[in-house]
C-alpha cells in the first residue's frame, strides 16, 4: 500500500508539472539562475544597498542573457536559410536512397517515401529552434521570480535555520549549499568545453572547405549546453549542407565523422576529467532527465534537466534514507562522501 501510494503521488506530482509549466519552468530558470547569480549578489549587497546590488545583479545576468541568444539567433540565421533553399535537392538525394534501398530488397523504404518530406522536416526544425522557449510571457514570470527569489534568499535561510526539526533544517541548508555549488561547476565545465567544442568545430569546417565555419563553430558552442540532443543537431546541420556543397558521398562522411569525433573526444573523455568527482552522476540519469524533461517542458526542459537531476542528488545525499539513490546514480561512495562534505568545505 505504501509503494502504491508512492507511486500514485509520483504520478501526480508530474501531471501537476506538466500542466502548470508556465509556472514552474520559469521557477525552475530563477532558482538556477539564482545558484548561480547568488555570490555576486553577496559581495555586491557587502559594499553598496542591497537594492542596487540586486539592480546590478539583474543588469548583468539579463546583458549575459541577450548576448547569448543574440549570438546564437545570428549562428542560425545564418545556415538555416541556405538549408531551406536547397530543400529540393534534399529530397531529391534521399528519393535516390530510397530508390537505392528498394531495389537490394529493402521494401520499407518504400513506406517511408510516401510519408517522409525533407521540407517539412527542415520547416519543422527551424520552428523549433527559432522558438526556444522565448515568449515573453515565460521570461518576464522568470525575471520576477528571479528578483524576488535575490531579496529572499537571506530571508529564507533565517527562517530554515529556525525550524523546530533540526534534521529537516540540515537538509534544506546543506542541500542547497551543495546544489548551489554544483550548478556553480555544472555551468562552468559546460562554458569551458562548449567554447573548446565550438573553436574545434569552427576549425575544422575551415579546414575542410566548409561553409559559414565561424556560424558552426558558435553553434555547436550554444548547443553543447543540452546533452545529447545538442551534439547531435551540431552535427547533423554541417551534415546536410555538406550534402549539397561536395560532390562525393565520401567527403560527406568524411565531415560526419569527424564532427562526430570531436563531440565524442570533448564530452566523453576531456570533459568528465576536467568536471572530476563534483559532478559525478550517471550517464543514464543524464539521459533519462534529458528525455524526461523535455518531454515534460519541451526544448526549455531539455537545457534544465540535467541541472535537475543534480539537485534531486545533492539533496539524496544528505539524508541516510535517500542516500543510497545518490550512491547508486551519482557514482561511487567515495564520489558521494566528497559531495556530502562539501557544505562542510564551503
């Protein structure tokens, strides 16, 4: 009965996520971007009001935010239009694919034929990365939340450190210490190896011959912030416009692999070194947070996932009843300890 209620709640709890996401995603964005933000804000208030200090606060962390999109609004204006224009061609080499595949007996291309358009697909996929999660709706409910959470967040701490339930306090300290921390080091591995992923991307693209190097280099830098998807869709665009600039299907595999090369060097072996044991956490709750937030929130789920997730195990590994979920997704007891000691070190 205990495990059904669990799982009924569990259930519910995400209905509730789903359908009210127009306020708790943009309360997700304020809460992580507060961790981030949070240091600055205190060695600001330390010297000038408060109220300026949050003036400040918000003045850089919004310039940090137009700057990044306005840098990758330009990345894709620039190699989306050429993608849409040579849609035709596109379809035309898949049709011979098809054609191909047919006659050595493979039927179900066929199928695919009848439903498959490389114009809607390309349609499809600039509507989706021309949105983005930008309705102003979403981003003034976070900016609010953004500047109430900055005055409250002393506020909040006093009041947590005052509850009757030592034990519960703890948690709620500590575990918010430790996020906080994590999504400080979170965001910073992700900054150094997404300007390492785009100057090796932009390199090579230069290297190679091909088109707009310097819009795939900034690309594939925005999109490395979203695991999994990202590297793919950094991928896949050089790709297709690969398939109309050369001439051989050879050359074109030649720019798949390689781009393919750098992501995987990048993200599987230089990028867990450099992170060390403060993020350990299993690549399967990577993956599973990414397909279930983005299932949840859409592209804005995607990008937070991960931060989620880390959150949920920060918190795991303060409590002796819930450690054991952090020990089994966030790596080996020695990973765990190094994480539970880290209010401690703060």
């Amino acid at each position: 009965m205990k495990v059904s209620l669990e799982i009924i709640a569990g259930v519910v709890v995400i209905a509730a996520i789903t359908l009210a996401s127009t306020v708790f995603a943009p309360l997700a964005l304020a809460l992580f971007i507060i961790a981030l933000v949070w240091p600055m804000q205190c060695v600001l208030q330390a010297r000038i009001p408060k109220l300026l200090a949050l003036a400040i606060t918000l003045l850089v962390t919004l310039a940090v935010g137009v700057a990044f999109a306005s840098l990758v609004a330009w990345g894709f204006g620039r190699v989306v239009r050429p993608l849409i224009n040579d849609a035709a061609r596109y379809q035309a080499t898949y049709n011979s694919i098809v054609a191909w595949l047919d006659g050595h007996g493979v039927s179900i291309a066929g199928l695919w034929a009848e439903h498959f358009n490389v114009r809607w697909m390309l349609r499809t996929t600039q509507l989706v990365t021309g949105r983005v999660n930008t309705t102003l709706s979403f981003w003034l409910i976070a900016l609010v939340y953004l500047m109430l959470g900055l005055l409250e967040v002393e506020e909040v701490r006093h009041k947590i450190r005052a509850l009757d339930n030592r034990e519960v306090a703890r948690v709620l300290l500590d575990g918010s210490a430790a996020t906080a921390a994590r999504f400080r080091r979170y965001i910073l591995v992700r900054t150094l190896m997404s300007l390492l992923t785009g100057m090796f991307v932009a390199a090579f693209a230069w290297v190679a011959g091909l088109q707009f190097a310097v819009e795939w280099g900034v690309i594939a830098f925005a999109l490395n912030y979203i695991p999994f998807i990202g590297p793919f869709i950094a991928t896949l665009f050089p790709t297709l416009l690969a398939m109309t600039q050369f001439d051989s299907w050879q050359e074109v595999l030649i720019v798949f692999v390689c781009l393919n090369v750098i992501q995987f060097v990048i993200g599987s072996y230089i990028e867990p070194r450099i992170s060390g044991n403060m993020l350990s956490i299993s690549p399967s709750l990577v993956l599973f947070s990414t397909l279930l937030w983005t299932f949840l929130w859409g592209f804005f789920g995607t990008f937070i996932g991960v931060p989620i997730a880390i959150a949920v195990l920060s918190f795991c590994a303060q409590h002796p009843s819930t450690r054991w979920f952090a020990e089994l997704f966030g790596g080996s007891k020695r990973r765990t300890k190094l994480t539970s000691d880290l209010p401690a070190r703060l």
